[in-house]
C-alpha cells in the first residue's frame, strides 16, 4: 500500500513529461522552433566568412594618407563622405610603394586624397 502511495506521483510526474515533450510547446505555452542549419546555409555562411576576411586583409595591407598624413581606414571613408572636391591617387606598384618610405611586401596599396 505505502509503495503504490509513493509511485503515484512518480507516474503522474512521468506522464507529465512525455506529454509535454509531444506537444510541442515549452512549458510557458510558446511553441518551440528548431534550428535548421542546412548545408547551404554553411556554405554561404563560410563563403561571407572567407569574403570579410580578404577585406580584412587587404584593408591591413593598404595605407590610407590625408594630405600626406597617414589616417585610420574609419576616418578615410568619413572624408570621402563629406561633400568636399578631393584628388585621390592610389598606388599598387611596389616600386611607388617603396619611393614612399613603405616596404612593399607588408603594404600593397596606398590611396592618397587631398584637398
């Protein structure tokens, strides 16, 4: 008598559980979603990956200069959104590269706006 007593809420708790795991809400009443992760979805996922890396790199490996003053690539794009008349110049030839005091195997490009 006294174990049938004590199984009682244990099979109450049990049935419990598996009907609110086949119900497909959580216990607040909200449905769950799952995570679906495709193959495509890797696949764009590790392509946009390797694409902001290659900007990351090539943004390290250019110099930006302000009227001849090395400025952050943040402040060059603030520049050249303003509605000022600029000349710019950009040079890729390691040589050019190399006549502006920067060594051409770290710096791959140089682009130069003034006013």
């Amino acid at each position: 008598m006294i174990n049938y007593i004590l199984m009682k809420p244990i099979l109450f708790l049990i049935l419990l559980m598996a009907v609110s795991c086949s119900t497909g809400k959580t216990v607040t009443g909200k449905e769950r979603t799952a995570i679906v992760a495709d193959h495509k979805s890797y696949g764009e996922y590790d392509q946009m990956f390797h694409i902001n890396r290659a900007i990351q790199q090539q943004e390290e490996a250019t110099i930006y200069l302000l009227n001849g003053k090395k400025i952050s690539p943040e402040k060059f794009r603030k520049q050249l959104s303003r509605k000022n008349t600029y000349s710019m110049e950009e040079i890729t030839a390691p040589g050019l590269i190399r006549t502006r005091g920067y060594d051409a195997d770290v710096v791959k490009r140089i682009i130069s706006i003034s006013r």
